[in-house]
C-alpha cells in the first residue's frame, strides 16, 4: 500500500508546486478564459491547470512502474488529447478537427497498443464501442468543466474508485495509474476549489475524461457481463447522465437536429446549471454532484464481487435515475406549478 501512497504524494505535490507558476505564465502570454455568454464567471482566469494535471499525472505513472504495452497505449493517447486540448487553448481548433484527432488517439491506443474492449465477439464491434465510449466520456468530462472543482472532483472520485477495484482484484498496474490520476486532481483543486483561481481548460478536461474512459477499458471488471456492464457505467455515472440528460433534453426542445448541431451547442443547460437555477448556487451544485457521484461508485463497489442479477439491478438502477432526472427537469415547471397551486390551495383552507 505504500508504494501506492507514494505515487499519491508525487503526482499531487507536483500539481500543487506547478500551479502557481503556469497560472503566472498564463497571465503574462494572456492564456486566460474570458467571460462568456453561455460561462458563470465574471472575469479573465488563467487556464493552464490542465498541464499541471497531466504532468503531475506522468510523473506518478512512471514511479516505480515498467512501461507495459497497455501502459504505453494510455500515455501516447493521453498525450495526444492533452497536446489537442492545449492547442485549441491557445488557438482555438474547431470542434470537427478535435474530434477527428480525438479518433486517431482512440485508434492508435487500440490497434498498436492492444487497449480495447473485450466485450463482444467480433473485434469490429469492441473497436466500435471503445471509440465511442472513450470519446463520449472524454467530451462529457469536458462539458461538466463549467463549475470550480466539480469535473475535477467527479474524476477524482471516480479514479478512487477504480484504484479500489483494482486494488482489491490485485490489478495493481491499474492502481498505480488509477492513484497518479487521483494525486492529480487532488492538487488541482487545492487551488481550484478556489473560486476563478485557475482553470484547467480543455488540455485538462478532455485529458482527464480520455485517462479515466481508457481505466475503465483496461480494467478486468467480472466475468458477468451484465457486471462488467453496470459497475463501470455507474463509476462513471454522472458525466454520462449528464450526457444523456442535454442530449434528450436538447432534441426534445428542438435546440439541435443534426449530429453537427449538438457538437456545435454551448449553453447553460447542463446538470449542474439546472441543479445551479434550482436554487443550489454554484458551490451547492458542485457538493450535489460529488455526493451522486459518490454514490453511484458506492453501488457500483457493492455491485462487483456479485452475480448476474446484481449487474442487472444495477444497470436498473442506473437506467431508472437517469430517467427520473430526464423526467424531472422535462416537467420541471409542471411539477412546481402543480405543488404552488397544491400549497396555495392548503393555505385558503386553513385560513
């Protein structure tokens, strides 16, 4: 357990000894994130946390750790994400381009270093899926960055989950990589839990969604597939909901049409900005969130040591919040309209 505590210690220490000099970079070459129509800060921050997290990420993988193949595959990938992130930063990359190279990332981790998904019979069909999940969650960690902390946070409470599975089943290359992630962010959000202090920007976000999808496919879960099915989808659990939560909500209210469209759309429209306008405030929002989070990779957890059945109540589970969630902000006014009236109408009563 030591060795891991090691890897924990360097990768945080090295993020919070670097953040402090790239924000000061940042602000002398202007890398900063300006006001935006669809952001909730109201000045310039510095956005270079995200190569803090990477490299104190890098630092804590080779830490007493051989470079395996998969090892390899993960840190070329990564590599690749993070330089994409970096570059549309400083310069802006159109959303078609990223994507693109999000997919040769995703192409080389899987056909020269032998990451994928083993999941299905036809190797096709686990590239397929590899891809898309991989670069699903990279872009949902990604749109969660709206809020001090809170993808930060997210990742680092999935990336101890993981280390716990990984530790447990004695996967201990995953639990290396796992912890060096969670030092990672720990010492990001030291600073960043500090309001508009310093952002990660998209060479963070979309590094930290891409590492944490590609833990998820290296892992060894269960020999159910029902299990091997739930419990990573619920340590993952909230930026996928979210995902899903736009994705319906934004079709249904006719905001996007086309695959371009939805890749195009910013807004405030996201989990955390509806939980935000609930009355949570920003803070607020950022705890509801962690808390879910720690919740689905608390079931999650519970889920991997059992059978078939509980893969399959926890997919239910998974399933029945998202729609729940769905339902509830689809009927939103509704529903408070319905209780004002219930409460007016107790209150004529009563007088």
């Amino acid at each position: 357990m030591w060795k891991f505590r090691e890897v924990f210690y360097l990768a945080s220490l090295a993020a919070l000894v670097l953040i402090p000099p790239l924000r000061w970079v940042a602000f002398q070459l202007g890398i900063l994130d300006h006001p935006k129509e669809y952001g909730i800060h109201n000045r310039s921050v510095p956005r270079l946390g995200g190569m803090a997290i990477y490299i104190a990420f890098v630092l804590g993988s080779l830490y007493r750790m051989d470079l395996s193949e998969p090892l390899k595959g993960v840190l070329v990938g990564s590599t690749l994400i993070f330089v994409t992130g970096l570059l549309d930063d400083l310069i802006y990359l159109r959303a078609g381009l990223k994507l693109v190279l999000q997919i040769v990332a995703c192409g080389i981790m899987m056909f020269k270093y032998g990451v994928m998904l083993h999941v299905f019979p036809h190797a096709a069909i686990n590239a397929f899926f590899t891809a898309l999940g991989i670069i699903g969650l990279t872009n949902a960690v990604n749109f969660l960055d709206n809020m001090d902390g809170l993808a930060a946070g997210l990742v680092m409470i999935s990336s101890l989950a993981i280390f716990f599975v990984a530790y447990t089943t004695r996967q201990f290359w995953l639990g290396y990589l796992s912890m060096a992630l969670v030092g990672a962010t720990a010492g990001f959000l030291v600073y960043n839990l500090r309001k508009a202090y310093v952002f990660m920007g998209d060479s963070g976000s979309t590094f930290l969604g891409f590492t944490l999808a590609s833990f998820t496919v290296m892992c060894e879960w269960s020999y159910f597939l029902p299990v091997t099915l739930a419990v990573p989808l619920l340590i993952l659990g909230v930026p996928i909901l979210d995902m899903i939560l736009i994705t319906v909500l934004r079709v249904k209210e006719d905001k996007v049409s086309t695959l371009k469209e939805w890749i195009d759309y910013t807004g405030k429209d996201h989990l955390s900005h509806r939980l935000m306008r609930l009355g949570l405030g920003e803070r607020g929002a950022v705890f509801v969130l962690w808390g879910v989070q720690v919740l689905f990779s608390s079931v999650a957890i519970t889920l991997l040591p059992q059978g078939v059945g509980s893969g399959y109540l926890g997919l239910l589970f998974f399933l029945t919040t998202t729609a729940g969630v769905i339902l509830f902000f689809r009927k939103r006014r509704q529903i408070f309209v319905q209780v004002n009236s219930r409460a007016r109408r107790s209150a004529k009563v009563t007088y």
